[in-house]
C-alpha cells in the first residue's frame, strides 16, 4: 500500500474553474501536510503547508485536512492557465524513523484550458 | 539572494563512470536531503543529512553515496554500481521550523 497517493490525472478545468486535488496518506500520526507546484522539467515550489484540521486560505489557494479520514486537499480558485502543473502532496510520515522527512505522492497533473 | 543551488545542470555519464552532484545552500538550514525523481513519478529520498558529518540513507541509496562536511554543502556521488542512473536529482534543505523543504534547481542526470 503506497503511504501517500494521489489521482495521476491528467485532470482539466476550464479558466476561471475550481480545480480541486486530493491526497490520501496512510500513517495516522502524520502532522504535517504540504503541497507543491512542479511546472514541467522543473524543481518543486512549495505552495502551501498545513497542520491543523479544517481549511487553511492563502490567496487563491486552499489547503483543507480531515485528520480522521486521512485526507488533505489543494482547491484552486479561480484558475489560470498558468496553474497547469503537477501538484506534488507531501506528508511528514513518522514511521519512516524520523520526523524531518517527507514522503510524497506521484502528483496530479492540472492542465487548464483558456 | 538565499537559495539553493545545484550544479550542473545537465550531466553526462558514460557506463562505468562515478559523478558528483553538487548542492550548496545559504539558508543556514540544518537539515539536507536528496531526492531522484523518474519520468511521471513523485520523489524519491536517496540520502538525507540533519546535521553536519552526519547522514542517513533514505529509501534508494544503494548505488550513491554522500558527504556533509559543512552545513552549506552536500555532494552526492552516482557510482558505477547504480544500474539505472538516468533522472532528475533534486536536493531540499529544511531550517528549524518544522519539516518544511525547499528545492534547489536539480540536476538532470544522463547515461549515455
């Protein structure tokens, strides 16, 4: 069982769309939860992190966590061709030995049609 | 300007050859990790480092090795003995706050 997985996508939204990406992680002591952007043939850009159950806003994005259901996810509002890349979730997985390092999933692709 | 860098960006190794991958950063962040990633797959941990001379292999090491003799600095070396070197190697550094990490460029790997 993979400890963090994403739907590969690819998954489109129309310009101006909410485009919602899902993850879902296996250790129930996890407590970090990060999402990353990757455009193509570059490095990961850290969006946003969160730790606490609910929504966390920043911008146009919103991270949400349901500790219970060990799930977090990525809503993009009003999205913009210039958000198609893949979103990289990534969760601090404590059965790994340590707590300073992150296991991530495959990535969803977003594409975003003008 | 802080950040990360990773040198070169593209590399060539032929058969047989060992390559040293270059990441400095100047954050003054602790902690140093290596990642590869493959075509269409997420992050893999190679080797990671929470304090200087220190270092501890994560999921896939076999085949690479490292070294974290100052705090700015952590090479990773592809040996001969990685069958299957082709990828994109990223290297992160996380600071004191909690698990958050940062990507340097990364180096794009090539066996010719």
């Amino acid at each position: 069982q993979k400890e963090v997985e994403q739907n590969s996508g690819p998954l489109s939204v129309p310009e101006g769309a909410i485009a919602s990406l899902n993850c879902t992680y296996s250790d129930r002591g996890s407590q970090s939860f990060f999402w990353y952007r990757q455009y193509s043939g570059k490095s990961p850009e850290l969006i946003m992190f969160i730790y606490s159950n609910g929504d966390k806003e920043d911008g146009r994005f919103t991270a949400q966590l349901n500790k219970a259901s060990q799930y977090v996810s990525l809503l993009i509002r009003d999205s913009q061709p210039s958000d198609s890349a893949t979103y990289l979730c990534a969760v601090n997985i404590f059965s790994s030995g340590s707590a300073r390092q992150l296991t991530f999933g495959s990535g969803t692709q977003l594409t975003v049609l003008p | 300007d802080g950040g990360i860098t990773q040198s070169p960006k593209y590399l060539f190794r032929k058969e047989g050859q060992n390559v040293t991958l270059s990441c400095e950063q100047n954050l003054n962040h602790d902690a140093m990790y290596w990642y590869r990633q493959d075509p269409g797959q997420g992050l893999r941990l190679i080797y990671y480092s929470q304090i200087v001379n220190d270092f501890q292999k994560g999921d896939i090491a076999e085949g690479y090795s490292v070294s974290r003799e100052k705090k700015e600095s952590f090479p990773l070396t592809v040996t001969s003995a990685q069958k299957n070197p082709t990828a994109f190697y990223l290297c992160a550094s996380s600071g004191t706050g909690p698990d958050t990490q940062y990507f340097g460029p990364g180096t794009r790997l090539t066996v010719l």
